[in-house]
C-alpha cells in the first residue's frame, strides 16, 4: 500500500511520534508506485513497475540530531527505529545551525493530483510507446526512447504539533531519433501532470522532423550569433539560476553576489522583459504547498521586469539576518510573449535554432559562466527561413549575460530536462551575441 491518505499516513504518523522520548522528534513518510517502458533501436529494451514506500525519524536533543529510516511498519520495528534515531542523536555533534521545529501550519490543498495518470496501466504505456515506435519506423529511423509514470504521496508531522501531506502524480516521455549511421540526430520531451495531454506520436514526429532535417550539415564559423532557443534548449541553460539563494549571494559565491560585498535584491540584474516566479497552483505546473521545513509555498517572485524582487533564506539565515524565512522555488515559471517559435524564426535575418543543449558545465559560478555543444538539431536561418542545418558547436555563455541580451520571447511551454528530471514552464527566446567558441563533431 505505497499510496497513503491523508488519514492513514496521519494515524501512521502519530503512531510512530508516540514512541519518542526525545525532546523534539520528527517522522517524514512517503512512498510512490508507477511504471516504466524503455526502448532503443526500436525495440523495447525494458519493462516495469515500481512500487516503494518509506518511513525516516529524526530525533532531537538540544542541537544534537539524529536520523534512521525503515521501511517496515509492523509496532516492533516502529518503535525500533525511533530509538536508533535517538542514539544516534546522542552520539552526533551540536549543529550550531539547527533550528527548533515548527508548530502547526494551516496549508491549502495541492493540485499535483491527477487521477489519469495514477491510473496508468503496463497496457496503456505499451499502447503510448507503440505509437511512437510506429513512427520512427515510418520515418525509417531507429529511435530510443522513455517513458515514465508516477504518483506519490509525502507526509510530516512532528512532536510539536504540525502535520503536512501532499499527493502527486507526473508522466514524462523523451525519445531521440537518429538513422542507421548514427551521423543524424533528433530529441523530443513531454511532461504533464495528466497523461491525457501526452501525444507520444506528435512528439515523435517532432524528434524525426529534427533528425532528418539535419542531414549533411554545413561547418559554421564560430563566433557570436543571434540565437533562438527552443523552449529545452532554453531550460537547459537557464537551470543554474534558479536557487535564487540569500545565503550564497550574501557569502559572495553567487551571481547575485554585488562585487565588493552585498547582494543584488531590488536590482535590474536582466532584461526588462524577464520576469520569473514560482506558483505552486500553476495548473501546467503545479507543486507541493510546503517545503521539508513545514513552511507554506505561495506565489513567489524572483525576478519582476528583470529586477531581483526576493531571495530565498533558510529558517537559519532568514533569524540571523533579522528577516522571515521564503522558500526556495516549488517550480519554476518564465513568463513569455505570444509570438510561436516561427514568429521568431521569420524575425531572424540571419541566426542559429538550436533544439537542445547538453553536456553543460559550471565555468564560474560567480558570473554563472557556462560551456556545453549544441545537439539533436542545429539549424541556419537567414532572412526568415531555415536555410540549412549546421554542425555543433560548442558554446561560452551566462544565461545572465544571455538574459540582458533578449530579443523577444515566444510563447511559454513545459519542458523537461534530462539532467536533474525537472520541469519547468519556459518560452523559446531570441538571444543576440550568443557566443559559440569552436566547433564539435557530435551528433
């Protein structure tokens, strides 16, 4: 029984807290169950379903703290690893960090529930995979692909009183497309809260347009270009940013971080036309309505016509810094325009489309310096149109140099990336004096 109610993962919960003889204890329950198809070469590789759930105690004294999990649930082994918690809370040194725990909170009822999804079957994911197969073999290509549903459930409650729950359910879906010599190359990815939403053959059809229209691929130049990112390229390079961490900044080790001390809150750090903010009741996005603390998640803005309008703080930096404590991002929202992608390209008089990036390293985290390659599709525009696709290249570039760059902003989707397995609701941007420093031979 990996699903929970509220009320059972309540009466569990309380169960667990009444064999605490510490001074301040707290018990995180969750658990989920969902399923999987992966395949390659056009065939699948691998099938399954996956169901788990967990139980973690963390026993306090003074600043001492401790923490065991377990994940069967019978009265002895219950009680058994509240006083492995307790044991090690002993043996374990002060925490000059450590914060009490919370008292009760009042938190609004989450949205992340969708009972389509919960209600995936093996079939009905071999049914969704088959459509996709189908087209790659239509399009004489060899795709490999994932596709992956899940719904879970998370709970808190602690001896002082505060009790959280959430339920969630997610689908996501990525393929790449490439022919039988390997030399082309095309991705596509889907995430949704409802599976009803997800049209695995579209998005097929999207990753085969992609590979076939990169065949014999023209070497560029490297240089800087105007650059139109699609709304997965754009994530990708956009996704170290979005901590928007005070405790970094005010130590100097962030790109909020003002040279010579301080921090850059309540400053025009991009483009007027960026703004970004969390929404945890985003109906394309939806997330949890509190954090591991026990604090609440509302509606949040981080950056509001390109100025920094909030920073999150830690219960720890928030009290030392006199200020209340505002939780790091529950999602992640660009606001964008109402151009389409080919509004955009029609825009361009001469520029790069680029579909993905990958293999993405930290430079310099202080100016959020970043190299990676173009993949799965890179294309020329010239006067409007696509002219050609081009080799990859490799790029030198900060998305908040990036970001002060802005030409327009298209339409904002949901995109996935791959790295850290989030989503987030992003448009396709135009980017003038996008520097690409050499070229690369990968696919």
């Amino acid at each position: 029984m990996p699903i929970y109610t509220k009320e059972q993962a309540q009466a569990l919960l309380k169960k667990v807290l009444s064999y605490s003889k510490a001074e301040e204890c707290e018990v995180n329950l969750g658990g989920s169950e969902g399923g999987n198809v992966r395949y390659a070469l056009n065939a699948v590789s691998t099938a399954g379903d996956i169901s788990n759930v967990g139980l973690s105690v963390t026993s306090v004294y003074g600043k001492k703290a401790g923490s065991a999990s377990i994940d069967q649930f019978d009265d002895a082994s219950l009680e058994r690893v509240v006083r492995r918690a307790e044991e090690l809370a002993q043996l374990a040194p002060e925490n000059p960090e450590y914060m009490p725990m919370l008292g009760p909170r009042e938190f609004k009822e989450s949205i992340t529930f969708n009972a389509n999804t919960a209600t995936m079957t093996p079939e009905s994911r071999a049914e969704m995979v088959g459509k996709s197969l189908q087209v790659s073999k239509d399009s004489k290509l060899n795709a490999a692909g994932f596709l992956e549903n899940s719904s879970g459930f998370n709970a808190m409650m602690n001896s002082k009183g505060l009790f959280a729950y959430n339920k969630s359910s997610d689908v996501t879906f990525s393929v790449t497309t490439r022919n039988e010599a390997g030399t082309i190359s095309g991705y596509a990815a889907r995430g949704f809260t409802d599976v009803s939403k997800l049209d695995t053959a579209a998005a097929t059809r999207v990753a085969c347009m992609k590979a076939n229209a990169s065949a014999n691929a023209k070497a560029l130049e490297p240089g800087k270009y105007t650059v139109i990112l699609e709304p997965v390229a754009a994530t990708y390079m956009m996704e170290n940013m979005f901590r928007f961490d005070a405790r970094s900044a005010e130590e100097g080790r962030s790109f909020l971080s003002k040279k010579g001390g301080g921090i850059r809150l309540g400053e025009q750090l991009v483009d007027p036309k960026v703004t970004i903010y969390s929404d945890p009741f985003n109906p394309d996005l939806p997330a949890s309505t509190w954090n591991g603390d026990g604090l609440p998640r509302e509606k949040t803005l981080w950056i509001d016509k390109g100025v920094v309008k909030n920073l999150s703080y830690s219960r720890y930096w928030a009290q030392k810094k006199g200020v209340e404590p505002i939780p790091g991002p529950s999602n992640i929202i660009m606001q964008g325009g109402d151009a389409t992608l080919e509004d955009l390209i029609k825009s361009t008089e001469r520029g790069i489309l680029v579909s993905r990036l990958w293999y993405i390293r930290m430079v310099d985290p202080q100016s959020l310096l970043l190299t990676g390659l173009t993949r799965d599709g890179t294309f020329y525009i010239e006067n409007g149109k696509i002219i050609h696709p081009v080799k990859n290249f490799r790029f030198n570039e900060s998305p908040v140099i990036m970001l002060n760059n802005l030409e327009a902003l298209g339409k904002t989707e949901r995109s996935i990336s791959v790295e850290s397995y989030r989503s987030y609701l992003i448009p396709p941007m135009k980017i003038r004096d996008f520097t690409f420093s050499s070229l690369s031979d990968a696919v």
